[in-house]
C-alpha cells in the first residue's frame, strides 16, 4: 500500500518540486481550494473531507485545468501503471468528487468513451443573457420569446 506522500509524488508533473511559495502551492477554481501539502480541500470556508483517492484525483484535475485527461492516463498516473482494476473506478471518483464538492459538479465535465476535462471557466447566466441579446438582434425574437416561455414557464413583459 502506497503512502499519500508516495501517491501525490507520482502524479506531479515531471521535474517538479513539492516546495513552492505559500500562494503556488495552493490549487483553486471557483470557491474551490486544494492545499496539496497540507491536504486541505475548501469549498468556499468549509473544509471539505476527502479520502487519499481523492485527493490525488482532484490534484490530477486541477493540474490540467481544460485538457482532456482520458481514464487510462488517470488509471496510470493517479493508480499506477500496474493498476488492473476496471476503468470505471474513475467514474466513480469523479462522481464522488462531483458529489462532495459542489464548484466541480459543471466544472468537471465527462467525455463519452475518452475521461474527463476539468473547465476553469463557466458559462454563466450572463453568457446565456448574452446569447440571448444576439439572437434577438439577429430577428429571432418571436421565436425565442416562444421557446423561453414554454422552457422556463415565465415571459418577458
């Protein structure tokens, strides 16, 4: 059985080192913040309980922020290269994690039959109210009028 310590040196990038300055070392999207030295995990004020798992899932996450990671680079990195367990152990962490902390549930975003990609950036209602303006710059106004009412079972006056 691997020590966390063990377990969070094989998944740092290659060449790194686990000495950084105060405000490197902590990892952060959203309200969300991971001291890995410390192993603290913060969803917002809250401290948030994680198993050792995890953690190394999270960090993996947080160290590719927008790339794709596929199931078998966290099954080699994050389990180890002898890892002979079924890929959908990953699935189930990132289920976890989506479940424990609340900032990764849009964030963390599956790929069909590739992994996960971790999103730094989210679109928000403003996006969508954006988007909207466009459209109706654009003539559809009617339309989308219609289509907002029936979705959102409210209307603009």
């Amino acid at each position: 059985m691997y020590e966390v310590h063990d377990l969070l040196q094989r998944v740092l990038p290659p060449g790194a080192s686990t000495a950084a300055t105060p405000a490197a070392r902590v990892l952060r999207v959203g309200d969300l913040s991971f001291d890995p030295e410390r192993l603290v995990v913060r969803e917002g004020a809250e401290l948030v309980a994680l198993t050792s798992r995890e953690m190394l899932v999270l960090r993996y996450f947080l160290q590719r922020p927008g790339l794709v990671v596929t199931r078998r680079q966290l099954l080699e990195d994050v389990w180890g290269y002898r890892y002979t367990g079924d890929d959908r152990t990953v699935d189930v962490h990132a289920s976890r994690l989506r479940r424990k902390l609340p900032s990764l549930r849009d964030r963390l975003v599956a790929i069909k039959h590739v992994g996960y990609r971790l999103d730094v950036e989210l679109r928000d209602e403003g996006f969508e109210l954006l988007t909207l303006l466009c459209h109706l710059l654009r003539g559809g106004f009617r339309r989308k009028l219609a289509s907002m009412c029936k979705s959102r079972r409210e209307c603009i006056t």
